[in-house]
C-alpha cells in the first residue's frame, strides 16, 4: 500500500500548519473584496456613474449659487462624500448581506479570518475603490474648473477617510443583523434620504430647517461640511470630525458584537 499521505489531509504526526499572519488575512480579505466590488456592474454605476451624473447636475443648476465663487469647487467636496457613501454604506452593505444570505459568511466564520479581520479587509476594499473615484471624480471635475484650496488635501483625505471608516461599519451593522431583502431596501433608501437631506451633497443651510438641524448630527452631514471646510478653506473641522468618530466607533462595536454570519 502506498505510503503517499492523501492531497488536503495532515500527514501523521506532522503539525498543522498555522494560519497566516493577521495582517496577511486582512490583506488578503481586502483584496478578494476589492476585486468583486469593481467587477460588479451595479456597483461601479453606485459608486461612479450616480456621482458624477449628481456632479454636473450641481455645475449646470443653481442650487448652490451663493455659497462660493463657482459652483464645482462647492459640488465637488459633497460628491467625493457621496462616494464614500455608496461604496462603504450601500454597496458593502448590500454586498455583505448577499454574502451571508449565500453562505459566504459562514464560510468565512470557519477560518482565522474572525469578525475584526472581516471589517478590516472590507475597510481597506473601500478604501481602495474609494482612491479610483477620487482619480476619475477629480479628473472630470478638474476639467470642470475646480480649484480646490491648496491646503485643502490633507484634511480632506483624512475626513474621507474617516467618512469610509464610519459609513463601513454602520453598512456592516446593517447587512449583520436584518435579512439580504431588508438590507438592500434599508440602505438604498437611507442613501437616497441621507443623499437629499442629509447634508452631504446639498449644504445644509439650504435644507428645510428641521432636515438642516438634523444633518449637523447626521454622518452624511458631518463628511459633507467637512470635507466643504477642508477643500474650500484648507481647514479641519472639529465638531465633524468628533462626529464622524461617533459613528465609526459606536456602530462598530455594536457590529462586532451582534454580527450574525448566518
């Protein structure tokens, strides 16, 4: 009888082998997710096309006329933190949920990969997508004329970043712990109210008032302002960006707690 140990069984007295170094794991996970969310169709129209059909509708209409010299240089901040939102909110968010409505989640629980390096490779997804649509939102809107603040980068990135940060983990809360049909209507309708009245494209000085007020506390209405702030005047804003680590910390610990693989 052969003595040749069989393909995918641990040899006798051999040691298993050890799982991958965690960052390894993360890395990995980020770019299995990166992957499938640019090779989705419906994805790259969420996250590409609806932002920059939303950006020359804000340069050719007057809607925020009086708020700056041009247009572009107030549409575009509000349509980079639109993008945020749909990768890291709607389409994570839907994404996941389908994953665990097919099983892939439960897969994933049977490996080293656990709950913290799964929000961590999908953190780092949305990070990647999000640098291909500052590239080609950039791109359009410099040949629009827009002329950010020269100071306005560094605050900016790290608000966007931050925004992703936060709008992962309250996507993730979403699609961990409601069915896949209840996730894709909770967070395409929340990215439509949150796109509208929360702030984050339109400023919200020039919402109904309550929706106004409201925005201030919104996620959607922190990276909006905050990002409006850093590339328009090359500051941090403060009040946002203690709002924005809320919204990162709290949904993030209550997905890492009630997470449902199944």
């Amino acid at each position: 009888m052969s003595t040749t140990p069989t393909a995918g069984l641990v040899p006798a007295g051999a040691a298993p082998s050890a799982p991958a170094p965690l960052l390894r794991r993360i890395l990995l996970q980020g770019k299995y997710e990166t992957l499938a969310m640019i090779r989705n169709g419906e994805q790259l129209i969420l996250a590409v096309i609806l932002p920059l059909l939303a950006l020359f509708g804000l340069t050719v209409t007057p809607l925020l006329d009086g708020l700056g010299a041009a247009r572009v240089d107030i549409a575009v901040p509000g349509i980079l933190a639109l993008c945020a939102m749909s990768t890291a909110f709607t389409g994570q968010g839907i994404a996941t949920g389908f994953d665990r409505r097919y099983g892939v989640l439960r897969f994933l629980s049977t490996t080293p990969l656990g709950r913290a390096g799964l929000i961590a490779g999908k953190i780092l997804a949305v990070l990647a997508v999000l640098v291909l649509q500052l590239a080609v939102v950039g791109a359009v809107a410099a040949a629009l004329g827009w002329r950010p603040a020269p100071g306005g980068w560094l605050p900016g990135l790290t608000m966007l970043v931050l925004g992703a940060a936060a709008f992962t983990a309250l996507g993730l809360l979403v699609a961990g712990t409601v069915r896949p049909e209840a996730t894709l209507a909770i967070t395409n309708l929340l990215w439509m109210l949150l796109g509208v009245l929360g702030g984050i494209v339109v400023p919200a000085v020039r919402l109904p008032a309550v929706a106004g007020n409201l925005a201030h506390f919104l996620p959607s209405g922190a990276l909006g302002e905050a990002m409006r702030e850093a590339f328009l005047h090359g500051t941090f804003a403060l009040p946002q960006l203690f709002v924005l680590l809320l919204w990162t910390v709290v949904p993030g610990a209550a997905a890492l707690r009630w997470f449902k693989w199944n």
